[in-house]
C-alpha cells in the first residue's frame, strides 16, 4: 500500500511499487483528466507536477512518487478559479480533439512558473509534447497571450 | 425531411459516463417527444429547456476538427436563437435506426461532416423556428406574419409583446412539423461564417472532458488485447495458466481467430499480464513479406501494359514516342499510421436481451453495424453511445475492429462492463494504413520546349478493393478513389488540362490492411504531381507558378488559390538571404487549396527549417474561419510529420515500429507559421475542411527544398535521406 499525495488529498493505493504513476492516478484514485499516449515517456499526455516539476508519469514509478506533492490537470484549478493557462487555452481556443492538452497544459504550467515570459526559444525547448491535431500554433500565441497579461 | 414521434433516448455517455435514460412523460400529451430530462423536442434538431437552453442533435462525431460547432451555428442560423444558451448531444444510432435516419448519415469521414449535411441541418433549425413563432402567435392570437424570431426572443411587432423559445416550447412541440420552410440567403448570415469559439473547450482545458478511454461503468473490467503481428496470422495456442494468477487477471480468453486478451480488474494489470503470456501464432504465409518484397511488387506495376485509367486525354503514349524532349522521374510513399492520441477502444456490455458499446466512433452507423454483427442481437436489442475522440483521421470510421473484439469479449462474461483499450504498440502494429504507392512520371516536350504530354503511373495499393470491393467490382476493378486529385472529374478532379495525358494506375495489393488516413490518397498524389510539375517547369526554363498557371485556364479556382499563395508570399520578389521557396496546388474532397514554403536548410541540406507555409483554401463558404485556420495549420503538422518522419516499415510480415520512439511526430519546435487565406468561392457544392489543405505542404517543401540543395527528393519519408526537421 502506497500513501500518494494528489491535489493535496491523501490517498492509499494498493499497487506493486513498480507500477507507473499514471495508471494508479487513472485506475486507483480514479482522476482520468492525465491520459495515456505511448507508456515510454515520448509524447507528454500523461504530465503531472511532482513537487511542482512536469514528469511524464507513465515513465515514474509509484514508489518515487511516495512523500511528494502530486499536482494533476484537475488540481490545477484554485476554488473553482482556472489557471491562468486554461484561462488562455479558452481564449483562445486552443484544443482540438483535446486529449494530449491535460499534458500540454501541464507542461506549459510549469515553464511559466520557471520563466513567466519564455522566448520563443525557451518554449521550443520545454514543450516537447505531441499533438496529432496539430493545434501548436494556437498553443504558441497562448503562452505569449499570457506573457502579454503579465506585462 | 421524416420525423416519427417516438420516446427519444438521449446517450448522456459523453458527459457522465453513465446510462443513456429515455421517457416519456404522461403530462406531456401523447405527440410530444421529450429528452432525458423531460424537454420537449421541437423536432429531432432541436429541443428546448424551459430556461431557453438550445440543445442542438448532430450525429456526426467531434474529433478536434469543429464540426460540432460548425453543425450547430447551420442549426442555430436559421433557428435564430441565442448562441450563448446553445449545448450539444449525439442521438444514437439505434434511435436513429427507430426513427428512420432523420438525421441522415452519421459517417464522419472524408470531411463530409458540414459539406454534406448543411441544407439539412440549417431546414431543422428553420422548421424548429417556424414552429415556435407558430406557437407564440397562436398564443397571443395573431397572424404569424406579425411575429419576427430573434437570439431567442419571439417579438409581436406591432404591440412589442415578447416571449422566449423556453416558455413556447410545449406549445410548439405540438404542432404540425412545416412541410416546406425557406433558408437565408447567404448574405444575411449572422452567424455562418464567424470565427465562433468551438462549444466543446471548457471541458478540454481541466480533465473533465470524458474519452471513451476515460469511461467508468459500475462493476466494469478492463481487457488488453493482442492480435496476430503478421496479417492474416491465427493463434496457435496460448498458455493461460502462466499469468492466470498475476495481480487483477479475471480470465484470460481467445478472441476470434486471430487474437488473445486478459480481462482485469485495472487495464495495467491486464496489459503487464498479457505481455508475459506465452502465445504461438501460425503466421501464415505473409510471414515472407518485406518492405523490399512490397516495394519490388510495386515496382513491377510501374511498366505493366494493364493500368485501370483514372484520366485520360488525346493520345499521352504516342505523343511520348514522337517527343522531342522527354523528363521521367519515379517517387514512392510509404505505409503511415494514423496514431491518434487516444487508442484504440471500446467499451461493451453484453447480456442475451441487450448489447451496448461506448466508443469514440468517427461512425456510429459503422459501430452499431460491428455490434449487431459481433452480438448476434437484432438491432432494436442494440446500442452504441458516441463518444468524442481522442483523434480519428479516418482510423475510427470504416474500421470498427476494436468494437468486435470488445463485443466478443463481453460475450464471455454477460452482464459485465468490459472496457477494451489497445497500447500504442498494438495499435501501432494493427493500423489501418496509408496505402504504399510509387509513380513513374514522364512528361514529353516538343521541339519548341512546350509540355505536350503527361504519363502518370500509378502502381500500388487499392483502399476499396480492401475495404470496399463492392465499389471496385462495379467498377471492373478499377479503384476510383485511388486517382483523388488527378481523376478526371467530380470532387477530386485534376487542376490541370494538357493536350496528351494518361493517368493510370496498376494495382498491386500486398497483405498489409490499407485504410483511410488524413486526405487518403491526395498525399501521395500531391507529392507525385506537384514535385514533377515543377521538374518539368525547370525541364521547360519557366518559373514553376507560371508553369502550372498555363495549363489552369480552365480551373479558374484552382489558379485563383494558387494566385493567393503566391501572391501573399511575394513569389515574384526575392525570398529573404538564405530562404527558399516552393509551391503546390489541388483539388480536394471539392475544396481548392494550395500552399507556399519558405524553408532555410543547414548542414548541406541535412537539417531543413519549415518558417512560414502560406496556405489558401477555397470550399466555397466559410462556416468558422477560426475553426478553418486551426484545421488548416493542424492538418500540416500531421502532413510534415508524415513527410519528414515517418514510414510504417515490413518484416517479416508484421509492422516493424511500435511507438513514437521509431515513429516520430513533430514537436511545437518544428512548427512552422502558418498563414491561411480563406476564399469563399461559392457555388451549389460546398467543399471540405478537415483534409484537402493537408496535402499541399509535403510538395510545396519539397519544391523548395530543391530550391535549397539542387537535389529532388523523390521518397517519403525524409528521414529515410538523412534529412531531419528542425
């Protein structure tokens, strides 16, 4: 039995230490807003925050995650208030079918918390997510949109 | 349009994940039709709650592409109700089997979803609002002519006296459906033709929106499933006793012919146990087949004397002989896989009086066929709750297999909820896929340098002769949709007229299952006809623009969209230092479209920077531009993906790749910025959206590559030439 610490609630799964930290979000505690897309931590659908960093959870064992803060896409949200960058994926329309955008917003959460006005360059580097819709030039105008708000 | 009243029951899948419930309620009167929750259905479009909320019916399926929004704005035009109040549901296509199709064709493929259904849907809403105004006049006992419908509000003109869609919506429910009602003239569209946000974001941006693969039913078990790695194969045998005890395994069963799957209590615990379950598979002959083998098959079709001819003209073969001149050149397209995001899956509860599957379909009709199949049920015993999809591009309409399998699992346990969902390897290895093809080109000059003649062979794999052979054996074996792009006429002609041509292809058909993928056969006929136009521009000392223009005189729309392109990317100005560029054009799924890149290279051509891809497309009327951009920019990310990075290779007669490690796709970093020009042409036929643009980018970039490097890249994909996306 593991003790996982998700969106600041604490939960027992009972799960073979090994087994990757996205499928005992999804199948144990049953939040399904972090999805699959490959397993061998390639494509991004599947990030969380652990202690505020963006990992790939289908790659992460249960058991490194023990003891840590574990942020998913449906603790983003603060009192019912998004954040500020589903707030620009709103505004601005960015997802198409949607499913690797739990991801992608993941990922983009924490760049901004690293670099609050990332270059183009820095974008490039952090946002290695797929996308098979193709919905990246929406996503580049949103981060920038945000930038822009923090002006 | 035909509209029985019957109870009406509403799939409430997609935003619960729970039963679909149905009811008629006894104060409503024996002809109202109500939704779940007790809303009386105007007609099988529209129903209204009493607080005004519109809920608009579409049966084609949300994949990304906006055709949800597109459909309703159709609906909501002639409706004239408040956009603000408007929401979505799919019927099922077991009601729609009840009430005889009054929503018409559920099939969400070959961007037909507005083109296709845009007089129907836009007749619903405006019966919907005759009836309402109907209602209100009755009620204030005046002539409906006085009556005028606005975001809504019913207003009787000469008194001022209003009321709202809500508080008519009984009434009107009663009355008698119009048998003939007027639509707008185009120009007084209000909101067909705005950039309107999608309907179906909110839930996008914070988990909640529900994939098939997010479905929770209570008592419900998950499977993994594996199939025979070469087509055609069959298990030979299976040893269940060796995972039977592994953590959460519930059974372990034999699925058809051809496959085995663990049923668990968690998908992770049926996935880990099937990978270590000892399978023997009888592999069959195709065991033999090779990418080489496929590939020398094709090769032999590029000279054969029989080809079925898709476009002809005068004579291309003597006109050949007697050239003064002649360019010949051979390109080649590999087999590709769709990959969308989301696997494979469906979910099945199967018991002797009901079978009912959950599944991301692209095609409703297509599942409830696959489950009355699988089930052996009659269709008023079956149903199917649409789910939106985590990515379709043609792998989840005319394929429902990840359907029969659940249902045939489910078969084994009854009653039991049975979610089935494929890994990536599986579904990477049991694709649907792009068609392999390769094309001889030959174009003939005479001796004033003027193109005179154009042979195009085609030799490669038919989709309908495996998907739909009806169509291919009415055809005397010819397989139409092979020639999307280059045919010589409908929605997928030509763009060119030359005095001689001869466009043919000969089918060679190997094992591996084709299928419809993103634009299906104008990718690898763009990269074919669009790379050689410009071979033979240079082969004639003309600029490749004015080349194509003096064969377009009679595809004025055609010219026009290349015209756009060129024109917005300063063809005739000089690229920027150390830029290059290139151009292409066709007609698609009746849309026109074209594109201009201008790519940078490095390394000697090693490393090719996409910046900027002009795009112009013509479907003749613009129902979202928003919506026409985000498909446009999206559609060539999975088209470079395609042409810089992947190919679906064979040996030993099963798909070589099995995850985005062998199978790339491009990254926000290699995203180039993409302009699109939307032109509204006009016309009685409306064009597509969601394909046609996407197989303009791989011909354009190639042609500027050549700009770049002097070197003709005549296979897909890249990286097979050492050449990377950066």
């Amino acid at each position: 039995m593991a003790k996982l610490s998700i969106n600041g609630k604490t939960f027992d799964v009972d799960v073979d230490p090994n087994q990757p930290l996205l499928w005992a979000i999804r199948e144990q505690v049953g939040l399904t807003g972090t999805k699959y897309g490959c397993g061998i931590a390639q494509c991004g659908a599947c990030t969380v925050h652990i202690d505020g960093a963006p990992v790939r959870s289908c790659s992460f064992p249960v058991s490194a995650a023990v003891g840590k803060k574990i942020t998913t896409i449906e603790g983003l949200a603060e009192g019912g208030k998004l954040n500020k960058v589903q707030e620009a994926w709103l505004r601005h329309d960015v997802p198409q079918c949607g499913y690797c955008q739990s991801g992608m917003i993941m990922a983009v959460t924490a760049l901004l918390k690293e670099k609050p006005k990332p270059t183009d360059a820095d974008i490039n580097a952090a946002i290695t997510n797929i996308c098979r819709c193709g919905t990246f030039q929406q996503v580049r105008e949103a981060i920038h949109s945000i930038s822009k708000q923090s002006a | 349009m035909k509209m029985t009243r019957r109870s009406f029951i509403v799939s409430s899948a997609a935003a619960t994940g729970g039963l679909a419930l149905g009811f008629r309620l006894p104060f409503g009167g024996p002809e109202v039709v109500r939704a779940a929750d007790g809303s009386p259905e105007i007609n099988a479009w529209v129903v209204i709650q009493p607080n005004d909320t519109v809920v608009i019916r579409c049966v084609r399926s949300e994949m990304g592409q906006g055709t949800i929004t597109g459909l309703a704005q159709m609906v909501a035009e002639e409706l004239e109700c408040d956009w603000k109040k408007v929401k979505y549901e799919y019927p099922t296509p077991g009601e729609s089997v009840k009430r005889k199709r009054p929503w018409g064709d559920f099939s969400t493929g070959g961007s037909r979803g507005i083109r296709t259904s845009h007089d129907y849907v836009r007749q619903g809403g405006a019966a919907a609002r005759v009836m309402l105004v109907q209602a209100a006049a009755n009620e204030w006992k005046v002539p409906v002519s006085e009556c005028v419908a606005a975001n809504s509000v019913i207003t009787h003109k000469p008194t001022g006296r209003k009321t709202t869609y809500g508080k008519v919506a009984e009434a009107a429910a009663r009355l008698e459906q119009p048998k003939n009602v007027t639509l707008k003239d185009p120009k007084d569209w209000k909101l067909i033709g705005k950039p309107i946000k999608r309907l179906d974001t909110a839930d996008k941006v914070n988990g909640r929106q529900v994939y098939g693969f997010d479905l929770k039913l209570p008592g419900m078990v998950n499977a993994a499933i594996k199939e025979s790695p070469v087509f055609g194969g069959k298990v030979k045998s299976f040893d269940a006793a060796a995972v039977s005890s592994m953590r959460g395994v519930k059974k372990v069963m034999q699925v058809g012919d051809t496959a085995v799957a663990v049923v668990a209590d968690h998908w992770w615990n049926a996935k880990t146990a099937l990978e270590k379950l000892p399978i023997v598979w009888d592999e069959g002959p195709n065991a033999k087949v090779s990418s080489e083998s496929i590939a020398e098959m094709l090769k032999a079709g590029l000279d054969a004397e029989q080809g079925f001819v898709g476009n002809q003209a005068g004579n291309a073969k003597q006109a050949l002989a007697g050239a003064a001149k002649k360019v010949e050149a051979v390109y080649s397209y590999p087999y590709q896989n769709h990959v969308c995001m989301e696997p494979m899956n469906a979910t099945a509860r199967y018991t002797a009086d009901k079978c009912e599957v959950w599944v991301p379909t692209q095609d409703g009709e297509a599942s409830f066929a696959a489950v009355l199949a699988a089930s052996g049920l009659p269709a008023d015993k079956c149903d199917v709750y649409k789910i939106n999809l985590g990515g379709g591009f043609g792998r989840r309409g005319a394929f429902q297999d990840y359907v029969t399998q659940a249902v045939m699992i489910a078969k084994e346990m009854p009653g039991t909820p049975v979610k089935l969902l494929w890994s990536r390897e599986e579904d990477m290895v049991q694709g649907r896929y792009h068609p392999v093809m390769q094309c001889k080109m030959v174009g003939g000059f005479d001796a004033n340098n003027n193109l005179t003649s154009l042979h195009m062979r085609l030799s490669g794999q038919s989709i309908l002769a495996s998907v739909r052979p009806a169509i291919v054996e009415q055809q005397k074996g010819r397989d139409p949709l092979t020639f999307q792009g280059v045919f010589d006429s409908g929605e997928h002609s030509f763009g060119y007229t030359m005095p001689n041509l001869l466009i043919d292809h000969a089918m060679r058909n190997p094992h591996v299952p084709p299928g419809f993928w993103r634009g299906v056969n104008i990718n690898q006929n763009a990269v074919f006809i669009e790379s050689f136009m410009d071979e033979l521009a240079e082969a004639a000392g003309k600029d490749p623009v004015a080349f194509r223009l003096q064969f377009m005189k009679e595809h004025p729309r055609n010219a026009k969209v290349l015209q756009a392109v060129a024109d917005k990317i300063g063809w005739t100005k000089p690229a920027p230092k150390g830029r290059f560029r290139g151009v292409a054009q066709m007609k698609a799924f009746n849309s026109f479209v074209a594109a201009a890149a201008e790519i940078s290279v490095q390394d000697g051509g090693k490393k090719v920077k996409v910046h900027r891809i002009v795009a112009a497309t013509d479907p003749g009327y613009a129902v979202n531009p928003a919506q026409i951009e985000r498909q446009v920019s999206g559609s060539f990310v999975y088209g470079l993906s395609a042409l810089f990075m992947q190919e679906c290779t064979v040996k030993d007669g099963r798909i070589v790749e099995t995850n985005f490690h062998q199978y790339d796709s491009m990254r926000i970093a290699q995203m180039p910025r993409v302009e699109t020009i939307i032109v509204q042409g006009g016309g009685d036929t409306w064009g597509g959206i969601g394909e046609p643009t996407i197989c303009v980018a791989a011909p354009a970039v190639l042609n500027a590559y050549y700009k770049a490097t002097g070197k003709r890249i005549r296979s897909v994909p890249l990286k097979n030439h050492g050449i990377t996306m950066v």
